[in-house]
C-alpha cells in the first residue's frame, strides 16, 4: 500500500481543521508528518494526558476501555473525520487492528490556530497593505507557529499584530547597534542578520549567531531595562517586523514569564530541573547555587544547542532582569522555563538566614 501524501486536501479531511485558513493549512503540514502503527502496536493508553491531537488516515483502530467498551475506528469513515480520543486524560486506548497511517498534531498549536482564525477580523492582506497572497514563509505563519506564543492570550497576540511595523533594510545596514538604549523588539520576516559582539580586544565583533526568517531579537534591553549588548546587521536584502517597547511589555513579554519564588525554585530543581544562571562569569564565581549552569546572557543564543529542550530550567541573575530576558529567548525556542523572582540577591538573604 501505498503511503498517504500529507496535503491540503487531506488536513481538510478533519475537523475542525477543515476550518483553517490556507495559511494554517500550509503551516501544519510543515510541522507534521505521516506516522505508521503496525498491527497490535498502541497509539495511545486509556489515561493518557500529552497533549496531541490525532486523525486515523487510513486502517484501523480499535479503541477499548476498562468498562468494557469497544468500538473501532477506520480510515476514511465519517467517524475518522473527528479527533480521536480528544478529552484528557484520555478515556480509550487505541490499538492498530491492522497497518494503520496517522497524524499527530501538537494541540496547543491547533488551538492557537483554530483561535486566531475564529477572532481574527481581517485578513493577512489587510496587514501588509497588499491584496497578494502571503508567502509559505509569512511571518505571522512563523509566529503562530512558535510554542512559547502558545502561552499569549488571542486578544493579545490581535494587538501585536496590528500594531507591529514593517521596515526594509539593505544589505549591510545596521538594525540595532551594541551601546544604544532599547526601543523595539524585532522579528525577522525577510532575509538574514548577523548578531555580534564588540570586545575591548576585539573591535570589529565577535560572531553571536546568524538569524533567520522567524528569528527574534532585542529583547534583552527591553526586558532589562539595559543597553543593546550586541549589534544585528542585516546580512542581504531583507525586512523585519518591530513592536514598540511599550506594545512589547504589556502584550508579549509578561504572558511569556513565570516567575517563581525561592523555594519553589528549589522545589523544581529538587525534581529534575536545572538552574541556570545567565550572570557574567565573575559574578557567578562570587556565588551561586549548587549545580548552577553558567551562561551569560549575550551567549544564550549561541550555547542554545548546550541546554536540554526536556529540562525545566530556573533562571536566575542577581535581580531578575537579566534572567527574564534570558527566560523570553528560551520560551521563544520551545524551552519550559521559570524565572527566580526577586533574583539571586533575595536566595542569598535566605541562606544567610538559616533557610
């Protein structure tokens, strides 16, 4: 048997994914794929509470309960057309009858989704100024698409967008400069840039990272409330989208920050999570928390591909500022991620207390 071909068509296959704007449409076919189950083989367990939503495209599967219930579902039926198992924790299990092809859709992103095309009132055209269809690579495709937007009420997310502005810039041109105060976040929605980093021994920059279409940045001061500490130049022809500092911190950046106390932070690293500590290297080796990972927030982008998507990190600084700059770049990259409120100065009053 041939394999089943993920396209538009087929997603519209499904409710309520038949609903979706093409645009949508075009994102999740990027982010999943077609999944086999052989014969036998569980997809998912009576109890179960990940959070992914699922369509039976072709076989079946037989879906059974501790109370004796039993029912099954094939490919192509009407009854296939709806999620399966959608409440959590989940109330069936599901077994391949025989060779079964499935989807597997992240629900908190199709809830994004789904919300952003039932309140929305205006349409990708109206934002850009232009009656052309957007590109597979829209920006605003990218930002539904990223997980941490997950946790940014509808409302919210409306009000950034009709109030993000659009500017070009050529290749080579400077789009922040390290020393400048911070007034806009930044999202690259065309082209490339480059980030570096002016040194006493090296003036002309050390290389940060190249960013890409989807690609964020200038938070940092924002959230800080500090100077730009590197400088972005956009590598080739290329636009990006701002929202002011003002726009940033009361529709994205609060949404996306937990923070915790002290002994909570203790508490979650007492259960598998990990400090990390974004402070410059002199400042940690003064003091720090036991186990602490050290890696100072101008390098955060770099060392991203160090740190353990599947850890919980406590983030912490000496007041917190840093840390939420710190905790906003994870979150944007997937990252679950907690912010020691009050900072490593109050962790610090605590232990000299006898905590």
């Amino acid at each position: 048997m041939d394999g089943t071909h993920l396209t538009a068509d087929v997603l519209r296959r499904f409710t309520p994914l038949d609903s979706l704007k093409r645009e949508n449409i075009a994102a999740l076919i990027k982010k999943i794929q077609v999944r086999e189950l052989e014969p036998g083989k569980l997809l998912f367990r009576e109890g179960d509470n990940e959070r992914r939503t699922y369509y039976v495209l072709t076989g079946t599967l037989q879906l059974k309960n501790q109370d004796g219930g039993l029912k099954s579902i094939r490919g192509g039926s009407d009854e296939s057309r709806n999620a399966l198992s959608p409440m959590l924790p989940r109330r069936w299990t599901a077994t391949a009858q025989d060779r079964v092809e499935f989807i597997s859709i992240d629900t908190d992103l199709l809830d994004v989704m789904l919300t952003w095309d039932q309140t929305g009132s205006y349409e990708f055209s109206d934002l850009n100024g232009t009656q052309s269809a957007p590109k597979s690579d829209d920006w605003m495709t990218t930002l539904l698409q990223t997980k941490a937007f997950h946790r940014v009420p509808p409302a919210n997310i409306q009000a950034i967008v009709m109030r993000m502005q659009k500017v070009q810039y050529s290749a080579g041109e400077v789009i922040i400069k390290q020393g400048d105060e911070g007034d806009y976040f930044y999202l690259i929605s065309h082209g490339k840039c480059g980030v570096t980093r002016e040194t006493p021994l090296n003036k002309d920059g050390i290389k940060l990272a190249e960013l890409n279409v989807g690609d964020t940045f200038g938070e940092e001061a924002l959230i800080s409330e500090a100077k730009r500490n590197a400088t972005v130049t956009m590598l080739v022809d290329g636009a990006v989208m701002r929202l002011g500092k003002d726009d940033f911190r009361q529709l994205l950046n609060e949404p996306m920050i937990d923070r915790v106390s002290y002994q909570d932070a203790r508490q979650i690293v007492a259960r598998g999570g990990k400090w990390l500590d974004v402070r410059l290297p002199s400042e940690y080796e003064t003091f720090h928390e036991p186990g602490a990972i050290n890696i100072p927030l101008y390098f955060l982008r770099l060392k991203i591909g160090t740190l353990d998507p599947s850890v919980t990190y406590v983030l912490c600084c000496d007041t917190s500022r840093r840390s939420s700059a710190g905790s906003f770049i994870l979150n944007e990259r997937g990252f679950t991620t907690t912010v020691l409120q009050g900072g490593l100065e109050i962790a610090e009053q605590r232990s000299d207390a006898g905590y």
